[in-house]
C-alpha cells in the first residue's frame, strides 16, 4: 500500500470519475475525504469504500466557494488524521 498514512482529498467524488479515483486511493491505504457538493453521492462513495474495508469520510463541499473550501480544509486537518 503506497498511501499508508497519508489523508487524500477529492472533490466531485460523489460520482463518476472522482468516485473512482476515491476509491482507488482508500485501496492504498489513504483515508479518503470524500469532498462533494451532494453530500447523498459523497455518502454513497463512502459507503462503497468502508465496505470494501477502506477508510473515508464525506463531507460537502462547493467548490466555486472559497469559503466551502476553507471549511473543506479545516476539516481535513480536524478530522483526517489517522
Ligand atoms: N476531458 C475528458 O476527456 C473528459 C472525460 C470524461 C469526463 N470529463 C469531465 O470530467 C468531469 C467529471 O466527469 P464525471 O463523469 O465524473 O462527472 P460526474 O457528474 O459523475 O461527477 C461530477 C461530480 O462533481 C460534483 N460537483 C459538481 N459541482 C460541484 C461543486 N461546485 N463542488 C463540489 N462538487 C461538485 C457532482 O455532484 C458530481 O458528484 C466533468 O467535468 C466531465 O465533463 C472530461
């Protein structure tokens, strides 16, 4: 596992690509912020990782709003650690 330890961040994982990336990430061994202005596909992205024995967290997420994002980031240092 290469991400052992280590916390990524996805935006627009709620689905389709970013869905995907998250998961292939959690494989790794990142805990996975799973980042999406629809917090119900950010859930579902969780759930398909958890399931799979990953480890993540949702969290919604706009990214056209700086201060979205700066919740976004406080978050991660907050509730990221491993
Ligand atoms: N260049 C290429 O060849 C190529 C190929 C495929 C997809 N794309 C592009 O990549 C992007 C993703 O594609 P997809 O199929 O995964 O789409 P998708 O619609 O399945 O996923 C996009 C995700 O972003 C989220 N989102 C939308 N606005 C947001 C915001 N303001 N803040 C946070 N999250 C937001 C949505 O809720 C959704 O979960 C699209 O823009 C698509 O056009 C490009």
């Amino acid at each position: 596992m290469k991400l052992k330890n280590r916390v990524v961040v996805v935006t627009g994982s709620g689905s389709g690509i970013g869905r995907s990336c998250a998961i292939e990430f959690a494989k790794e061994g990142a805990r996975v912020v799973v980042a999406d202005i629809n917090l119900q596909g950010a859930e579902e992205t969780v759930r398909q990782i958890r399931e799979s024995g990953g480890d993540s967290i949702p969290f919604r997420t706009d990214v056209s709003d700086p201060d979205s994002v700066i919740k976004l980031v406080d978050f991660t240092i907050k509730h990221g650690q491993n």
